[in-house]
C-alpha cells in the first residue's frame, strides 16, 4: 500500500537564487575584450583557477553568479577601469545527483534543476510503501551541495573563503511530514542520499489468501498477521499454526491455534520481528525446518542501478 503525501502543506520555498556547485561549467566575460575571459569548472577546492592576470584565486563554491562577477571586478581593477564582469553558470548537468531510496514506491535518482523538497521528491517518487518504518534519513556528503545557510553574502563583503560545508545526517520523522511541521520538510540538495528506513517484517506464507511480509508500527499477534495476510484459505487447518523465530544459531517453534484464540481460549501469542507464521494446508505434512523467505524484488533492485529523472 502506497502513503501519499502530495495533499499535505508545503514547507516554505526556499530562495531562488541559483550558487555554483561542483561540476558546474562556468563563463567568465569581461566586457569590452575576450584576452580575459575564461570558462572552466571549479577545482576541488572551490575555487576558479587559472584566471588571467589574476594573482589569488578566487572562491566560487556556494557563491552566486553575482558575487564572483563582483570579486572578479575588483581583482582587475588595478589593470582595468571600471571592468564589467559577467558570470553565467552556463552547464548545471554534472552536479552530483540525489538518491531516494528505500521504502518508496519507485526508489530513483534525481538530477534536480530547481528547487525542490523532500515532501515533493517522495511524490515523484510514487509515495511511500506500508513497509515504511516511520523514519527517513538524509545524508549530505562534505561540498557537493550549496546549502543556503551557509552561502556566501554579497559581493561587497569580499572573498569568504571556503565554508563550513562538511557532511551532515538529518533525521526525518513521516509523521511529522505528513502533519505539515515544516521542519520535516527540508530544502533537498545536489549529492542528498535519502533513505526512507524499511520496518523489520514479519512473514506469513502458507494456507493464506495473501501470503507475504506484514509491516506494524505497533504490535503485532499472530491473528492479526494473518488477517493482514488475507485469512485463512479455504483449504487452511487454522488449528495447525506454526511460529518459527529465530533466538541466536536457534530456532524456536511455537504452535498456535487460531479457532481457540478466537474463542479466547487460547492467547494470542505477540510476534517479534523476523518471525514466520505459517498456517497449515489440509492434508500438508508438518515441516521440520523453517522456511527460507527470499525477497526477489529486493534481490532484482540490488542488482540494478536506480533509474535516473530530471527535476526541472
């Protein structure tokens, strides 16, 4: 079952002013001659190197277009009078991409070119899946992104050097996403590594209507599991239930009798996570081992790499 969120309230937008970021390819013009101009991207530093007649490189990670024009402008005035200097970001298309993954109906990568949120970029991709756990996780790999907080000011402030950009881990709550707190609802940035954490299942096969894993943020009995499942099935003997939980190298194997749990004659025994439930077929033979429960869709996604969409 996928949760939509695309009805919730959106956090406020954040600025509209684009800064350069690693990869980007950048156009330096100075007005009235072309023996300064210069195009080129940023070195690992942050930093535009090779710039002519330019004696201390100038910073450009984070920073506007505005504000390098500027810092630019005034390392040529002990050559040029009055110097103009325009700077584009003229190629966007090698910035380090977002990853959503996790408990998301299409986990995807993610070039953006504009802003977005995290609220919008679950949408895009699909919502989440019942199997989410509650929490989401975003990583934020050292100088891939432009945060806005840590942005550069004006032109006129001078060259700021390097900022503190290292990485940092934001914790998301969904519940807190889906009630609109804008504070989970984050700006999202080039390199961004969003992971929506999947709850731990339990597994319920057999002589059920729909065998699969069962997800619960609250706790679970084995008559609950196996309605999640669908019921038993026509052929099921629901007074041959098995437990099979795995306690260290062991496994232990618990019987459970739905037709005396639902007279109250039996207790309804509580789940942990990982445990299989399977409820006997008619006529089946009593298994000695516990299953093995292999998810191919998760085997077939390792295998592969993300599919890749533009955000513009």
């Amino acid at each position: 079952m996928c949760v939509d969120v695309s009805g919730q309230q959106a956090s406020p937008t954040p600025e509209k002013v684009d800064r350069i970021h690693i990869g980007d390819v950048i156009d330096v013009d100075v007005v009235g001659g072309f023996e300064f101009d210069w195009r080129g991207s940023l070195n690992a530093e942050g930093y535009l190197d090779s710039l002519v007649a330019v004696t201390e490189p100038v910073f450009g990670l984070c920073r506007t277009e505005a504000d390098v024009a500027g810092e630019i402008a005034k390392s040529y005035k002990s050559i040029l009078r009055e110097p103009t200097v325009n700077v584009r970001i003229i190629d966007r298309s090698n910035r380090a991409l977002v990853r959503l993954d996790g408990a998301v109906r299409t986990p995807t990568r993610f070039r953006l070119q504009r802003d977005i949120s995290l609220r919008e970029l679950i949408v895009l991709a699909g919502g989440l899946l019942d199997s989410a756990s509650g929490e989401i996780t975003i990583f934020r790999p050292k100088n891939l992104s432009c945060r806005h907080e840590a942005a550069s000011s004006s032109a006129g402030n001078g060259n700021p050097g390097p900022q503190d950009n290292g990485s940092a881990t934001l914790n998301i709550k969904i519940n807190d996403l889906l009630n609109g707190i804008a504070a989970a609802d984050p700006h999202i940035v080039s390199g961004d590594i969003i992971t929506v954490t999947r709850a731990a299942p339990f597994y319920v096969i057999g002589a059920v209507n729909n065998p699969r894993p069962v997800y619960s943020h609250t706790e679970m009995t084995v008559s609950r599991a196996v309605a999640s499942a669908g019921g038993p099935s026509k052929d099921a003997e629901v007074d041959r239930v098995t437990i099979f939980r795995r306690e260290g190298v062991d496994t232990r194997v618990i019987n459970a009798d739905l037709g005396k749990i639902k007279r109250g004659e039996a207790e309804d025994a509580v789940l942990r996570q990982f445990d299989i439930v399977e409820v006997a077929a008619r006529g089946g033979a009593k298994r000695k081992y516990p299953p093995v429960v292999v998810s191919d869709k998760d085997k077939d996604r390792a295998a592969s790499e993300l599919p890749l969409r533009v955000v513009d």
